[in-house]
C-alpha cells in the first residue's frame, strides 16, 4: 500500500467516526486529472494525482483550516494567484524570500499547485520549481499578507501525516459540516443551543 492511500485510510476512518464522510468528495477520474493539467499547463506530482484520484477535495470548509481543494477549486485559485501575477502587483515582492535556499524568490511561482485554501486567501501549495536545496513536491504555506512561508512539508504524503495525526489527536470536531478546530471553540456561535 502506498503512502497515500496508507494516510488516507487514516482520515477517512476518523471522517467516518464523526459521521463526514460525505464531506470528501469522490475520486477525480485520471481523464479530469490529465485535463485539469493541460488547462494548467502544468504536470502534478505522482502524489497528489494519487490523492486527487481518491478524494476530489473536500466539500467546502470541510478540512482542517478550510478547504482541500478539487480540481475545480485549484484550478480557481491558481487562476486568481496567476491573474495577480501577470499583473505586475507582486513586482515589488520580486526579492521576497530572495536568501531561501528551498524556494525560490518571489510573491507567487507558476510552478506552485494549490492544495488547500482557507478562505481568506491564504493557503497550502504545492511546489514544483523550488530551488536549488528544496525538493519538487514540497508542501509551503502560502499568505497573501506576508507572502509565502518556506516549506512546512517535504511531501504531500508528509502533509497528510500532519492532518491525520490532528484528527487522530483530537485537534478537530466536526460542527454543521465544517471541520473545526478545538481552539476555536471559544467562538460564542458553537455553544448556540441550535448547534449543540
């Protein structure tokens, strides 16, 4: 069994235990994979093809710290990050994260793969044109106030790690079809008598 499908067991058995498990979409066909990557012009990492095939992302924000992106919603945000880019609004950034030897410099690469958005405008991606010391698959958060972080995973499968390791935890809950952190739960909407 692959790393993948070893992790995915692991949230989809914790999605289950909280009665979600409709809240992961079903599988994106290897047609819509190879079509959503000619769209992007770019080619996805044997990973992330694999976990797209078993889970077209989430529905809504339905993941911890938002939304895992479908095809459709990947292709949506990279379609934002790509307009801004061409625009030259990040052409003051262009130094940004200029010493990082794992990433290279800048705002927003075209190598970069959205993952996981959280609403804001602030998210996972997935970088496949890193710089010299990074690796082609690794997973950094992107923030659209101070830019992108350098990688927090060296994988996607790392990544899902990560997640499954907080579910398993106890770090989230389930509440009205969203994926909610326990640090969240002095937010005075949760303890409303209608949502217990």
């Amino acid at each position: 069994m692959s790393e993948i499908s070893a992790v995915w067991e692991r949230i989809e058995a914790w999605y289950e235990a909280q009665g979600a498990s409709h809240l992961l979409n079903p599988g994106a066909s290897a047609e819509a994979i190879a079509q959503a990557e000619k769209q992007l012009g770019l080619t996805f990492p044997a990973e992330l093809t694999e976990s797209l095939m078993r889970h077209d992302g989430s529905a809504g924000m339905s993941w911890p710290g938002g939304d895992l992106l479908s095809l459709e919603g990947i292709a949506r945000e990279r379609s934002v990050w790509m307009e801004l880019l061409e625009s030259d609004i990040f052409s003051g950034n262009a130094d940004h994260n200029e010493t990082s030897t794992l990433i290279q410099s800048g705002w927003w690469n075209p190598g970069w793969i959205p993952l996981h958005a959280d609403g804001g405008g602030n998210g996972m991606v997935v970088d496949m044109a890193p710089a010299q010391a990074g690796t082609a698959g690794q997973v950094l958060f992107m923030d659209h106030e101070v830019g992108p972080n350098e990688p927090e995973y060296d994988s996607l499968a790392e990544y899902l790690e990560a997640i499954a390791d907080g579910l398993e935890a106890g770090q989230f809950f389930v509440n009205e079809d969203a994926v909610v952190s326990t640090d969240d739960i002095s937010a005075p909407e949760l303890f409303r008598k209608e949502s217990l």
